[in-house]
C-alpha cells in the first residue's frame, strides 16, 4: 500500500485544460530520472502495461515514441517531440496517440521541491483540434510560400 | 438554428468533469429531474443546476420543466470520439501517477 502519495488533485483552470498535481516521497533527482531516463520510463509509464521505448531523444526538438503491449494483446503507440526540457525543472512536449492522429496535446511535466525530500509533480495538458493544428501549420506555411515567391521573383528578375 | 460549440470544445465540457461523466451516463439509463440527479451524486441543487445548464448548452442534455420538476434527458447531441479520448487521456494521465507513485516506492533506496 502506498502512504506517502498524497491523492492528486485535479482542476481545470481554463476549457481545454487538464491539470493533475501529485505529491511523491522521493527527491526531484529521482524523480527527474524516472521521467528521463529510458529504461526507468520502461518500469512505470506503462501502467502495468509492458513498454517498449522506440525513441526518446531528449533535447529540444527531439523525437519521443513510447508504444504500450497490453497482456491482452493489444498495442498503442504514443509519440511527440519536446519542445522544452529544463533538468529537474520541467518538459514540455507534444504527446499524440496513434489511434487519434492530428489531435496533439501539449503535455507540460512540472517539478517542484516540497521539502523533507518530496516532490511535487504538476502536470498540465492542453487540447488542439486538427482544424487548430492544421490552421496553425497553413497560417506559417502561407506566409513562407509568399516570401518564398517574391524572392523567386527578385531572383527571376535578376537573371532575365 | 442553435450553434452548439465546436466538437473539442463540447467534448471538453462534458467529460473534463467527473460529475458531467455521471450525469450524462445515469442519463443514458433514464430520465431523471434535476433534485433526483443532486441527490444521486450528493451535491446541492445550484451546483447541479450550474452542471447540467453546461451539458444543455453543449447540447448533450435538455430539460423540460412541468408544473415545478425539471427533468433532464439526453439531447439531440453524442458524445463523439474526441470525448471519450479525452476521457481516456485524463484517466490514462491519473494511472501513471499513481503507476509513477508505486515504482519510486518499490525503488527507494535502491541507489543514491
């Protein structure tokens, strides 16, 4: 039986946001591992469930993919890249199940020292439709196919 | 025409809450009035009401008052895939908490 784990609390500051906050008996260093550290991630992540770490490339802009076997049989994959990774101070990354491809979450893993070695984890999660996502990727990709035009023009223009 | 929000967001509002998962579920069974569903999950009659004007707006459920019962059945709006993603995700975020709980238990003092 688990004593030391205070029962999370959940809340939703804003729509779209799931926030889930939990206190553990161990320092920030053990934590920080078990949440970095490949073959730690391999022991819980999974809830039960056997993982198997494809990839997880922990810097910015990295590839993550952790692909879950339950007992029976059944298999899902997770996968994302990070966005920010700060030592024992926070990740933030995108996290998509391969059963709903396009709608991303933005996963943020906050930790906290809570004095006589606990830990405080505060985790959020932030929904994207993939209306948002793809308007979001068209709005960048419009704006750098105009640019990418004119100077086509400008160079067109040069060579006549 | 009504204009419900959009899918994400609805799916949001039903099943971000424990109590909105409940109520559209026992719904789902039969009709009920809104004191009998502030009984059912031991809350006041202004915080249901508060649960079940959000479920309406969504969509998910309506209500008709007769005489002075207001009773709730589901509406013309289902849930979609996105709401029982999300439902998944926020269960899945809690277990491997609790699954992240047990393994710094079942390590400590394993090494420095």
């Amino acid at each position: 039986m688990i004593t030391t784990t205070k029962r999370h609390t959940l809340t939703t500051p804003t729509d779209r946001t799931i926030r889930v906050e939990r206190e553990f008996d161990a320092s920030r260093d053990r934590v920080w591992r078990a949440y970095t550290e490949p073959e730690l991630v391999a022991q819980w992540w999974g809830r039960g469930n056997k993982v198997v770490v494809e990839r997880d490339e922990g810097r910015r802009g990295g590839h993550w993919r952790y692909v879950e076997h339950s007992p029976d049989g059944e298999v899902n994959g997770f996968e994302g890249r990070y966005r920010e990774i700060i030592p024992k101070d926070r990740i933030v990354r995108t996290f998509e199940w391969d059963g709903m491809p396009g709608y991303t979450i933005l996963e943020t893993a906050e930790f906290f020292d809570a004095g006589e070695g606990r830990t405080r984890v505060v985790s959020t999660s932030l929904f994207f439709s993939p209306e948002e996502r793809d308007g979001m990727l068209q709005s960048g990709m419009e704006g750098g196919m105009a640019e990418s035009f004119a100077a086509l023009d400008r160079l067109l223009a040069e060579v006549r | 025409m009504v204009q419900y929000p959009s899918d994400l967001d609805t799916a949001f509002a039903a099943v971000a809450d424990p109590t909105r998962r409940g109520v559209l579920e026992r719904l789902g069974r039969r009709e009920a009035s809104i004191s009998e569903l502030a009984e059912a999950f031991d809350m006041t009659l202004t915080g249901m009401k508060k649960h079940v004007s959000i479920l309406e707006d969504a969509g998910l459920v309506q209500t008709q008052k007769v005489g002075r019962v207001r009773t709730c059945t589901l509406g013309p709006r289902r849930l979609t895939a996105e709401a029982a993603w999300i439902a998944d995700y926020q269960r899945m975020v809690e277990a491997r908490l609790d699954s992240l709980g047990a393994f710094l238990e079942r390590t400590k003092g394993d090494q420095p």
